[in-house]
C-alpha cells in the first residue's frame, strides 16, 4: 500500500485506527511558511466527533508537532505531525474481522491488502484527522492570498442542502459550522434521518461538496 500522497508537496501518512498514534511527515514545503498550531487545534476540533450523531469514539486529537518548525514557522525540513490515539478498543473488532461492514473499505481493502486491521485501520475515517492536520497547516497561507475553501453537507439520507449561489459569502458562511450546510432546515432533516437510523441499529451515508474560490487562472492540469 503507498502511504505517499503527492508530488511538490509529499504526505507520508503513519499508524492505524487503533494504533498508539497517527500523524504524517510533509516533505517539500518552503522555509518562511507561518505555521500557526492554533489554526490546527481548531480544524480538528471541527473534525472531531461528539453527540449522536456519529461515532462514539471519543479522541482528544491532542496534536504533536515533532520536527519542521521553529520560532512560528517552517524551516525547510520535513515536517512531522502526531497525533496520539486514546480511545483504543481493537478487540472490539474480533469478532467481525472477518465480515465486510456496509459503506465501509473492508471488503476492497482485503482484496487488495490482505486481511484489514481493526477498525478499518489505514482506512478508518479516525485517519482523517491527519489530512486535516497536515491541510490546516496551509491554510493561513492560501486566506492570505485571497483563497477560501469550504465543504458543505450536500446530502445525507436522501436529504439535499441547497447549492452554492454566492460562491464567495457561502463559503465564508461555512466556516467554523459542526454540522456544515447552507441551508439550516436541512440540517435540521437530516439530523433526524441519522437519529432514526441510529436508532433502527443502522447509519447513513452522504455526499459532501467543496467549492474554492480565488484561485489564480491557470492553475492545475488538464
């Protein structure tokens, strides 16, 4: 499996689901980028689970910052990002380790890789905390060239937020939301469709969309 993700900038993803840590390690970024930790705290905190309605796994996401930076930014050097893992229960997956759950990677996973750790190790949604990490780490740098990133919920259940209009003002509206829609009374309707799911022992799935605003013309490939 590569765990190497890029080509200017390069993401060396570590550790498992239920693994003692997960982090990555950049390679590739500038020295004289400001690096602002608080700015990461807060993206995984917009990240992190809590309610009913996801998972009960509860991580503090305590963020280490290992090696890359010095006196408030980058030097130039690999960055190293960890992330401890607290709430570990592998043995809780023992006795399915050998069934594929519904929506999830294992049944490609064992296909490709062999039998899965537990929980869905490299390809838990607990391993998105490290693309948050190491993509919050960029963002002071593109807002200060006038680029924006937002993700909206466009539908859970059945249920549709509205589309983006004003690309500019709904991205901004975005930031900063937990359960992130444009339209407040979907969110409302599909909060209802996870509780009734939840409670038939089920779950849903959903389909987000993210629009960036503020790019320089001509970027990317064809």
């Amino acid at each position: 499996m590569m765990d190497v993700i890029g080509r200017n900038i390069k993401i060396d993803i570590f550790g498992e689901s239920h693994s003692d840590m997960i982090g990555c390690e950049l390679t590739g970024v500038k020295k004289g980028l400001p690096f602002d930790k608080s700015v990461i705290d807060r993206y995984l905190y917009l990240r992190r689970p809590e309610g009913d309605l996801s998972t009960s796994r509860r991580e503090p996401d305590e963020l280490r910052v290992e090696s890359g930076v010095e006196n408030g930014e980058t030097n130039g050097k690999a960055i190293r990002l960890v992330i401890p893992n607290v709430d570990k229960r592998p043995g809780d997956y023992f006795a399915i380790r050998t069934v594929a759950r519904p929506s999830h990677a294992d049944y490609t996973g064992f296909v490709k890789y062999g039998a899965a750790s537990s929980g869905g190790g490299r390809f838990s949604g607990r391993m998105t905390a490290v693309f948050v990490a190491a993509g919050a780490l960029f963002i002071p740098a593109l807002e200060s060239r006038g680029i924006k990133i937002g993700t909206h919920i466009k539908n859970i259940a059945g249920v549709s937020d509205r589309d983006f209009i004003d690309f500019k003002k709904d991205v901004e509206s975005l930031s900063g939301k937990k359960f992130a829609v444009l339209d407040e009374s979907a969110a409302e309707r599909m909060q209802q469709e996870i509780i009734k799911a939840k409670s038939d022992g089920d779950s849903v799935g959903g389909i987000t969309e993210t629009a960036a605003v503020g790019l320089p013309a001509g970027l990317g490939e064809p």
